[in-house]
C-alpha cells in the first residue's frame, strides 16, 4: 500500500519537473538566482536527471552505486537537451518502478524512492526561488501544487 502511494506521489512531482522544462528558453537556462550565489537553471536540472538515473540504478540494485549524469555540460545550455533528459530520466524511473511489482520492493528500495522524491521536492523549491528571481512564469499545474 505504501509502495503504491509512492510511485504516484513521485510520479507527480516528476511531471510537475518535467513541466517546468517545457517551455524553458536557451537564455533561461543560463540564468542564476538573483545575485547570490548560485548555479544555473540549468545546472539544477542537470542535477534531477543525473539524481534521476543514479536513484533509479539504486532502486535496481538495491543501494547506491554513485552518481552520474548523462545530461552534458553543454546541454545544460540546451532546451531540447535538457527536455529529453527529463523525459527519458522519467521514463528511466518508471520502468524501475515498473518492473518491480510491491511484493517483490524491501526497505532499501522503498528508501531509495523516499530520498529521490526529497531530492525532486527540494529541487523545486529551489527553482520557485530562481523562477520569482527572473520572473519566469511557471506551468499552470506547477503554480497550483505550490499555490503560486
């Protein structure tokens, strides 16, 4: 029962990520928070997808093995790079989550999906504080999740 509450719980808060992605621009990725310090808009979705791919080889070997990214250091500054990431690091977790029914899940791997919807969840407050710093308009299912 748990199990099934988390895979649509994270289920949506990917496609709320994926969301904000969609109509990101070449420039709005080059974007930091303001004037303090801070990394890209698009840095912060290299670190999802690469947190996607690396919590989703977790869950199928039942624990870390690392991090990695296969979005790259110049598709960080790519829309439609970064929009394929998204997608296919979505897709990456689904099918992990797929081919595992509840039965066959242990603590470890229900961890796993714990701490890479944490990631996903803080990542998006981050980013609603880089959207407000440059006035970026948010998705409308994104706006309403986080009543913005």
């Amino acid at each position: 029962m748990i199990y099934g509450i988390l895979q649509e719980r994270l289920s949506k808060v990917l496609e709320l990520t994926n969301a904000l992605g969609d109509e990101i621009s070449s420039e709005s990725l080059n974007l930091r928070n303001a004037n303090g310090r801070s990394n890209t808009i698009g840095q912060q979705f290299w670190c999802l997808v690469g947190a996607r791919e690396s919590y989703a080889r977790a869950f199928e070997h039942g624990g870390w093995r690392g991090f990695s990214c296969s979005l790259t250091a110049q598709g960080v500054h790519e829309p439609d790079a970064v929009r394929k990431a998204l997608a296919d690091s979505r897709d990456l977790v689904q099918s992990k989550l797929d081919s595992l029914p509840e039965a066959g899940t242990d603590d470890a791997r229900v961890n796993v999906l714990f701490d890479l919807e944490q990631h996903e969840v803080q990542h998006h407050g981050q980013l609603i504080r880089y959207f407000f710093a440059n006035a970026l308009p948010f998705p409308k299912a994104f706006a309403a999740r986080y009543n913005l």
